[in-house]
C-alpha cells in the first residue's frame, strides 16, 4: 500500500504491472532485453577510477557518475523501458512526481511522442516543476504532499485510461534501471563490490538483479529514511518515519514490493548511515572530484566515511552517483537537492 492509504495503483485499469498481474522476478533476460530497448536513447555514462588512498581509503574506488544521465539521474533508463513495454495510445502516460522521476517521464514521453501529464506537490521546488513544463509535459500542481499528488494522478488514469508509470515498482521500471548494471559490468569486470543508495528499491533492485550475487550489492540508506532495513527487520514491507537531509530523494514511505524481493536474495549487505556523513560526503565528492551531486547520491560514499562499510585493502569498491539535481550553492550548508518529493524516490 503506498502513502496516503491507496493501493489502486495494483489495478490492471491504469496500465500496470503488478503482483496480480505478472511475475515479480526481474531477471538479467529482462535486464538485457531493456538494454537493447533503449538503447540510443539514454547516455553511457563514465566510470571515474580514483587515485589509491581516495577518501582515505586502501580499497580501488571508482564513481559510477550516473548523475550525466539525460535528466540529471539514472531515472530515464526505467521510464524508457516501462514506455516502450507498454502499450500507449493517444492518452499517453501519467506519473506523480515532483522531481526526478518526473522529469525522466517527461522528457521520455517527448522523445517517444507521447502526451505526459505529471502530478505535482504544490511543495514541489519551482525550479522543478519549470523544468518538467520544459520538455512539454502538462503539469499538474496538487496542494498537499506527494500522497495527494498521486491520487490525483491515479484518478486521472481511471478517468483516462492512459499509461500509469509508478517509480520504483514496476517491473519493467526495475529492470530499466538494472541497465545501468549491466553497463557497469561491461566498464569494469573485476569489481567487487557496489554501494548504491536506497529509496523505493527500484535502483538497488535493478542493480541486484543483474549482479544476482556475482558481486557484493551493498544498499546505503540515511538513518533517517531506514526503508529497506526496516522492511528486512520485519520480513516484509512497511511504512517508516520519513526525515533528514536526503528525504526528497531517498524518502520512500516504504520499500517496493519488487526492490524488497530482489534485495532478500541478491542484496549482501544494507548499512545506515548519519546526516553529517551524507553532508560530508556531498562535499568532499565536490571539494576532490568537481562532482555535484544532491545529498541522496551521496549516500555511498557516506559509508565508507562513516565505516558504516568499510572495505579490505585493495577490494574493488564502486560507488553509484546515481543523481545531481542540486543546487550548486548549497554544497556546504544544506541539503540543496530539489530532485523529488517525498515518496516517489529510487
């Protein structure tokens, strides 16, 4: 059930995937079916190695720098595969978001020629919500939190028929962002090991997916925002308390149904880590590398600050930045990040 009390989204009316419908199992088939899907039409992004000792460390890190992607993250990858597996006709798609995954839908919809309709947050940064008009998709602003703006948007699915694109559960969704894994693999053969940051579970569920215990998957989630160790406490899914400085994009009431069975199997490791690490880490990933990423994308690197995960000497540790709508100016002082509403997060 996701926040505000609503589980419609399961309904085969507003042009899911769900758990009544389909298998949750995203596999490396599926991973690589997407891969050739959109290719062409989302960036290989670079791997940046970094010097021995980086981040004080005697590990080999190197930065997966997702945050090159069209749109500023790795979401384009998951809204490119779930368009291009569904079947859209002239109501085009609908999605609910105030920041990242919105901005991926929009710019998708425009590539592909598809009318978009985003349901927005009235909290939503300006900034944003201009960006999103940008790539030609109307915008609807809903007073309220994300909640509201996603039963709005639900609404107008039933009203209209068009294609509901959720942001982290849906498994051609997943498997989208399991691409980036793949790619991965092809750069870098010999890692070890994966930090990646954790909201919805839609990135980590992807990436695990293909890794599938080939190598290490280890989840980093802020303190505040604890959905997937929470979820794994309780044998299931449940709602937590949403807060701290990487809310607006690992803020997830509640892990997804699909990220959470992936992670069961194929996820080695989950580690929590501090506001100040998170802060810290955004920093330093400025200070020495010139990478600006919001707080959320910082989150891997916070663990390895933090010890939160701490590596054996020469372990091949690849840390995803997996977003970097921030603004630039708050580096030092805050979180800066307008890349999502609470809720509809990786």
């Amino acid at each position: 059930m996701v926040a505000g009390g609503s589980s419609a989204w399961f309904h085969t009316a507003v042009g899911t995937l769900s758990p009544g419908d389909q298998p949750l199992d995203v596999t490396r088939f599926d991973i690589e079916s997407a891969t050739e899907r959109i290719a062409g039409r989302v960036r290989r992004t670079p791997v940046l190695d970094l010097e021995r000792g980086a981040f004080g460390s005697e590990a080999h890190l190197s930065l997966k720098l997702e945050l090159f992607q069209h749109t500023g993250s790795f979401k384009p990858r998951g809204a490119f595969n779930r368009m291009l597996t569904a079947d859209i006709d002239r109501s085009g798609v609908l999605a609910a978001s105030g920041g990242n995954f919105g901005l991926a839908v929009a710019y998708a919809a425009r590539e592909l020629g598809h009318p978009a309709e985003i349901f927005v947050p009235a909290t939503s940064p300006a900034m944003k919500v201009e960006k999103i008009r940008s790539y030609g998709a109307t915008v609807h602003v809903v007073p309220g939190y994300y909640a509201e703006a996603y039963a709005a948007c639900e609404e107008r699915a039933f009203d209209t028929g068009a294609a509901f694109l959720h942001p982290y559960d849906q498994p051609a969704v997943v498997a989208g962002q399991g691409t980036l894994a793949m790619e991965l693999a092809d750069q870098l053969p010999l890692i070890d090991t994966v930090l990646v940051a954790v909201g919805g579970g839609g990135l980590i569920g992807g990436i695990a997916a293909w890794f599938a215990g080939d190598v290490r998957v280890v989840g980093v989630e802020p303190a505040a925002c604890p959905t997937l160790t929470a979820a794994l406490e309780a044998g299931e899914p449940v709602d937590v308390d949403v807060g701290g400085v990487a809310a607006d994009a690992l803020g997830a009431r509640r892990i997804g149904t699909i990220g959470f069975s992936i992670a069961q199997h194929h996820v080695g490791r989950v580690t929590l880590v501090p506001e100040a690490s998170i802060l810290e880490a955004r920093r330093l990933l400025w200070d020495e590398c010139r990478v600006l990423a919001e707080p959320g994308a910082a989150a891997p690197l916070a663990a390895l600050l933090s010890a939160a995960y701490v590596p054996e000497p020469n372990e091949r540790v690849t840390l995803v930045i997996c977003g970097g709508n921030a603004d630039p100016g708050t580096v030092d002082t805050g979180p800066g990040s307008a890349a999502a509403s609470p809720d509809e997060t990786d």
